[in-house]
C-alpha cells in the first residue's frame, strides 16, 4: 500500500510540474503572438493560433514525459531533471521562434495567428498560414532534439 501512496503522490507532483510548464509554454504563446490568444482560439476559432499553442504543448508534453521515464525511480532528481528539461525545451522553442522571426518578412507572431493572407487567399489551409506549419515544425523539432538530451 506503501507503494501505492508513493506512485500517487510521484503522479501529482510529475503532473504539477508538467501543468506549470505548458502553462509557461501558454504564456509564451501569449507574449509572442499579438491580441489575446484565449479569445483567438476559443472565441473567434483561430486555427493558426491554436496551430501554434498545440505544438508547443505537445512538445512540452514530449519533453516532460521524456524526463518522467528517465528518471531512474528517484523522485527528487526526476522532478529536478522534468524542471530544468521542460524549461531549456520552452527556451529553445522561444529561441527557434525568434530566429525565424528575424528570418522571414514581417512580424511573424502576427503573420501566424492573422488567418488571412496568403492562406485564406489561395485556400490554405483553414485559414492556416504555412509559417504556422513551419514554427510548428520547429517547436516539435526543438522538443524531439531535448528529450533526445534528456534520454
């Protein structure tokens, strides 16, 4: 029963630490992206935008559960490693955007969660511009290359 309580009590904290991260991993979504992202998404259903913030808490996701497996059954350390991995795959992700940013015409936040241009213009993809696809490429690639590190 012990053992039981120990694997409860490891799944909350591993899930707090998990929830934390893709609530920053939120916020960066917030910070790089023009306008209120809850609204773009949940209110005016903006694909570009929820494009954005799926990859990058998929590839947290991916990254936390990486950490999670690896952790050799030592709780304090895992926790640590989940942490510290989570937090440089977040930072990375932002670095990857902003170098793409600095790459390519225009402000890129507002490029992706805008809908119309291009996209919209030739059909696109729902509304998708496919620098959407592009960033979301590069922040599953940034999340594959840390839980790499991580294993």
């Amino acid at each position: 029963m012990d053992d039981l309580l120990d694997e409860i009590g490891a799944t909350f904290a591993y899930g707090a630490i998990g929830i934390a991260l893709m609530a920053i991993g939120y916020l960066v979504v917030e910070v790089t992206t023009p306008g209120r992202l809850g609204k773009q998404i949940w209110t005016d259903g903006n694909r570009g935008a929820a494009l954005l913030l799926s990859a990058k808490l998929l590839g947290i996701g991916a990254i936390v559960t990486t950490a999670i497996i690896t952790s050799d059954n030592d709780l304090s350390d895992g926790l640590i490693d989940t942490a510290v991995f989570g937090g440089i795959g977040i930072v990375l992700m932002v670095v990857a955007f902003l170098l793409l940013d600095v790459t390519t015409p225009g402000k890129l936040g507002a490029t992706l969660v805008d809908g119309g241009g291009a996209a919209t213009a030739g059909g696109g993809a729902g509304g998708i511009h496919p620098a959407g696809w592009v960033v979301a490429a590069a922040d599953l690639g940034v999340a594959a290359i840390v839980a790499g590190a991580v294993s």
